[in-house]
C-alpha cells in the first residue's frame, strides 16, 4: 500500500472514531509503529490531524474553507513562485482560463505584460487585476456570486464556459489524491472547474505540495486529467513518481528564489 492511501485510510478512521493509537494502527495496516507515527507526523502537518501521547486526534475542522483574504495572506512568496512559473508557460496569442483562489491570483499577476492574450476567468480578484491590462482580453464568466472565494459559479458561468476552446487553463486544488483525484471545498466550485478542464487543449494544476495526500468534498477530475502540476521543491520522490506514473509532468518551482 502506497503511504498516500494508508493515510488517507487513517483520515478515514479518524472521521469516524475520533481517535487512534499507533498500536493500534500499526496492527491495522500490518506494519511498523515506526511507520505510522510518521503518517500522523505528516497528517498533523498538514493540519489534519492533532497526535496525542501514543495516537492521534481528528480535527473536526478538515473539511473547512477560509475566507479569500485570509487565504491570501498564507504562503504568500511560495504562491507567487508558483503564479510566475505558471505564466512562463503562456505565450503571446493564448487563450486562457485562469481558475479561482489565490494561487490562480498570483498567475494573473504574472501574465499582464504578455501581448494579444486572452483570458476567461471566474474570479472577482482575476478580473480586478486584468481589467487594467491592455494586452490583455478579458473575459468574465457572470454567475452567482460566493463572497467566501470571490467567485462567480452556477448554470450562467458553467453554461458560458462552453462557448470556449481555450490553449491552457490553470487550476487551484484544495486536495490532491492519487486515490480520488483533484477535489474542491465546494460542488459548486468543482463545476466551473470540470468546465474549464474540459474546454482546455493543456491542463495546468498550480498547487502548493502540502495539498498532496488530501481528499477533500468535491471531486474535479481524476489525476491523468491534467497535463501538469506546478508545485513547490518540498513534493517527496514517491509523489513525484505517481504523478509521472499517470502521465503528469511535475513542474518544480526554485524555492531559493525566495531568499
């Protein structure tokens, strides 16, 4: 059993039981305490979970979705690493969607300058930063308005959507699984981003490796959907080989670019 899915198993527990011990989980999965407590150490770290002396305790919050701001003001040089390398990958004469969230926010950052671009976009933030930019076409979805994320969804923006054939399109994740695929906090959400996915000739995921591991409520696609993930140096070798193995090409940012 690959460390993904015996983690994602312990999740699993968790939501149920509330509570776990090594022992216990070690007999589980037919291997060592060793093992693991280095499960939960990664499980806690991604703040999924809280170990206890001998065990772990869930965290009734896993399945939560900060508001944008808040989400904005995390990892904040590590999203604009991953929005810059993001918009290396655009030329002039693409058309683009650029996703929701704020890692997507860092790409439209980074693409202003490109000369004849197109770009649709869901993303009340996107469309401020664009609006401005005079290479750039800018294309807004319309829909309902979520004031959590700052995006507009429903049958407008999905339905708009498919008028579109688009060169690339980039797209933030809240969980990646090698068992579940990509997946959002909210349906809603993981709609307008199936849409973009499938009016898209390249598919572009630019995340954060800390969201590997994690399943959360709403499915988007299966891994070998997406052409290529765009993520930070810290993605370890066994994750980087299953996404090679589904034929996805990892992009790893320079991370001493931040110093």
């Amino acid at each position: 059993m690959l460390a993904v899915e015996r983690r994602n198993q312990i999740i699993e527990k968790l939501r149920i039981d509330k509570i776990v011990s090594v022992h216990d989980l070690a007999l589980f999965f037919k291997t060592t305490d060793m093992t693991i407590r280095r499960d939960l150490a990664d499980l806690e770290r991604k703040g999924l979970i809280t170990r206890s002396y001998g065990g772990a305790v869930f965290n009734e919050k896993v399945g939560h979705e900060s508001e944008f701001l808040t989400r904005q003001s995390e990892k904040k040089e590590t999203k604009a690493l991953l929005g810059k390398k993001a918009a290396s990958l655009v030329t002039a004469g693409d058309s683009i969607g650029i996703d929701i969230g704020t890692t997507a926010l860092e790409v439209a950052k980074h693409v202003r300058d490109i000369p004849d671009l197109t770009v649709i976009t869901a993303s009340i933030p996107v469309i401020n930063e664009l609006c401005t930019a005079k290479g750039v076409k800018l294309i807004c979805t319309g829909g309902e308005l979520s004031v959590k994320d700052m995006s507009l969804n429903g049958h407008t923006a999905t339905n708009m959507l498919q008028d579109y054939v688009l060169d690339k399109v980039f797209i933030g994740v809240a969980g990646i699984s090698f068992d579940h695929g990509f997946t959002a906090f909210n349906m809603q959400d993981a709609l307008v981003k199936r849409v973009l996915i499938e009016r898209a000739l390249e598919v572009i995921v630019v995340a954060h490796s800390d969201k590997i591991g994690l399943a959360r409520y709403a499915s988007i696609c299966n891994v070998e959907s997406v052409s290529k993930i765009i993520t930070d140096s810290a993605i370890n070798d066994e994750d980087r080989r299953n996404f090679e193995n589904f034929g996805v090409e990892v992009i790893v940012v320079d991370d001493s670019e931040l110093a």
